[in-house]
C-alpha cells in the first residue's frame, strides 16, 4: 500500500496503519484464498497485475513494460492491461528529469518489442495470434453477455458494493480530493474496465470468481488507501472498527452462496474427486498407447499421458473455431462436434464428465447435454461398448470402449 501514489502521500501520519488492515482484510476474502491456491494461472497473473499497479504508481516506466510484457505471456486481456499500466506510469510529475524520460521510452520499447516477438513466436507455432482457450469460449458476443452479465453483477454484490459503499464514505467523509488525483482516476478506470471487459467475454463457470480474483487486491487497498486519507485510520480503534466492518461483509461469500456451492461442485466427486479417481485407475489399467476423449481435459490427460481429444475444444483448434450459437449457459463448454470425436476413433470415452458409481452400472450412462451428439451418433452405437473398471475406495468407473481395443 505504500505506493499508492497521491493517495497515500500523507500515509505516514498513520504509521503502517493502512498496509496492516489492507493485509487483515485479504485474508476475509475468499475468492483472493481459493485462486491463489489453486493450481491455475490465477495467482502468477495477480502478482503481475500487482507489480505493473505499483510501478504505474511509482511512475516506474520501465519497470511498467517489464511487467506488462509478463502479463501478455500469461493471459490474453495482458495486453490490454499492460497498455494501461504504462499509460498510468506516464503522468508526470514535477520532478521528472532526463532519465525519467528515457525510462518512459525503454518503458514502451520494452512492451512492444516483447509482446510482438511474443505473438509472432506465437502464431508461427500455433497459427493463430491468441491462444486456443480464448476461441474456444468465445464466438457468441450475445451468448456471452447473457452468462457474463450475472456473473459480473454477482461479483458487484458480493464484493464490490461492500468495497464501494466504504470507499464513497471515505471520499465523502474528508478524502474528497483525493478523486482529484490521477491515481484514484486511474485506479477506477481500470476496474471499470476490468468489469466491462469480463462481463463481455461471458464470465467464468468456475467458482469463487476467478476473472475477477486478479483485480481483488487492487481494488482493495485503494479503498482502504482512501479511508487512511479520509483520516480513519489515524487511531488504532479507527483501523479494529474498519477491519471489523469491512471483514463482516467479505467474509460471508466464503461459506454461502452460489459461489461456494460451485466451489464444493467442483472438489466433489462428481468433478475433481472423480478425474482423480478416474485418472488414476486409467494410467494403471489401461495401455500407455491408448487415446481417450472426454470433456474435463485437465487432470485425466496430464497423470495418464495419453493422447486426448476434448468434447469442448479448448485444446481443440478444429472445435475451438467452430461457429455456433451459445444457448447452454455455461461460460466455456458450449463448443462440442460429436461428429469429429466419433471420427478420430478414440479407444475410450468419457460420458458424463466422469461416471462413478458405487457398483458397476448395468444401464447406459446419462450423457450431459453437450455429449448428446456423441452418444445419439450411429458410429458409436456400432462401434463402442460401455464397460467399467474399478478405481480406488472399492469404486467403478463407467466408460465406453471402442470394440476390438485392448
């Protein structure tokens, strides 16, 4: 926090008061303690966002275009967001001398030189200029909205409101020039921005809002930068009744709601539990050799090694790039060719995410809606049979086998 800029030129005044609650209030967060745990690219992106933030407040250029030459290699908005991180660290102040100036052109130097050999490196390998997830989500600007809109309002509910009504307050209640500054301006253009831009690519079906994780901390300790200038903060009761406040109404999306609910969903058996289980009974019993479809690509495919084709294509090009409209209302899985599965000839398929039972199932394993197209296909009812295998805890695995595979 202590580089907030404008905002927190007087921070001294109140000691280390304003990092000290802005390091409290993270822990009541629980989107900030389920992301940056989890084993996605979610933290290394904050702490780029977070390192380009304080170098656009410490009108450090360079150090701007370093980090936002890492935000581009780790997700697709990064170069949006490093343009605005180095725009940030452009305002000027009255002190700039030479080298503040030649920093500002290593700044942009070092951004575009990065992220052109980037997309260029990119493209020659891939053939394409953004990486497979972003077509295979995206396509459908109206479907999008439809499932992005909620999303972004769920998160303005839980989070948001809380952050917004205190930070208002503050600026109302002795911080009013602090809006003034370019910071603050700053600041709120990019949540807006931040906002905007998730709503429109459609949200996340993940849990504990994952898009919008990255900007927590920012968002943050910019509210509680502006309560130590509105001088809340100058007393230690002023900094226990904010911490207080501002916790209770954090706190309670980590354990109700719609968001945890799909947290619990997804560590449950029916998802991770279960591609462990599966995953882990595949890589012993079957062939090394064998290729497999299914619709959760992620932990089946990386503990077998086995060669894998995607329902939803997002390591898919060929379905990735598919046109078609989105009407499931899961942000991510609308993209499926069942056509294109049955034709690559996989040994086994995955139907209904994972099928675990606890005894082996004597009746056709329930497709979700994006796997009807596969199951109804006349070279799958010929060609495949459902069997099952047994997975650790005394458990069985229910999958189709392509007749004649080992």
């Amino acid at each position: 926090s202590r580089g907030l800029g404008d905002v927190y030129k007087r921070q001294t005044e109140f000691s280390a008061a304003p990092g000290r609650v802005a390091q409290v209030l993270i822990a009541f967060v629980g989107a900030a303690a389920c992301w940056m745990l989890a084993g996605l690219e979610t933290p290394l992106f904050t702490l780029w966002m977070v390192l380009a933030w304080r170098m656009a407040l410490d009108r450090n250029a360079l150090g701007a275009g370093i980090a936002g030459v890492l935000l581009t290699l780790t997700r697709p908005e990064g170069p949006a967001l490093a343009v605005i991180f180095l725009v940030w660290s452009l305002a000027k102040g009255r002190d700039d001398t030479f080298i503040d100036n030649v920093k500002r052109g290593l700044g942009w130097t070092v951004l575009i030189l990065g992220a052109a050999i980037f997309f260029i490196w990119r493209h020659d390998l891939y053939g394409w200029w953004l990486p497979n997830t972003y077509y295979a989500k995206t396509g459908d600007l109206g479907g999008q909205i439809k499932t992005g809109l909620p999303y972004m309002l769920s998160f303005i509910l839980n989070y948001g409101l809380s952050l917004g009504v205190v930070g208002g307050a503050a600026v109302l209640g002795g911080g009013l020039a602090s809006v003034k500054t370019r910071d603050t301006i700053f600041g709120t253009g990019l949540v807006l921005f931040w906002l905007a831009y998730t709503t429109v690519i459609g949200g996340d079906m993940l849990g504990m809002f994952r898009f919008f994780a990255p900007i927590l901390p920012i968002l943050l300790i910019t509210v509680v930068g502006l309560t130590a200038e509105a001088g809340w903060l100058s007393r230690l009761q002023g900094s226990v009744i904010l911490v207080v406040v501002l916790g209770l109404a954090l706190l309670p999306p980590s354990f109700w709601g719609k968001e945890r609910r799909l947290v619990d969903i997804h560590m449950s058996e029916a998802n991770l539990g279960g591609w462990m289980l599966a995953g882990d009974a595949m890589r012993d019993q079957f062939p090394s050799n064998s290729v497999i479809a299914l619709g959760p690509a992620g932990y089946i495919p990386w503990v077998t090694g086995m060669k894998t084709y995607d329902f939803y294509g997002l390591v898919d090009p060929a379905i990735a790039h598919k046109e078609m409209e989105f009407t499931h209302g899961y942000a991510g899985h609308e993209k499926h060719d069942g056509a294109l599965v049955i034709e690559r000839r996989p040994d086994y398929i995955l139907i209904g995410n994972v099928d675990i039972t606890d005894q082996p199932r004597t009746t056709l394993i329930p497709p979700l809606d994006r796997e009807v197209d596969i199951v109804t296909n006349k070279d799958f009812q010929q060609n495949y049979e459902q069997i099952h295998i047994e997975v650790e805890g005394g458990k069985y695995l229910n999958l189709f086998r392509r007749k004649g595979s080992r």
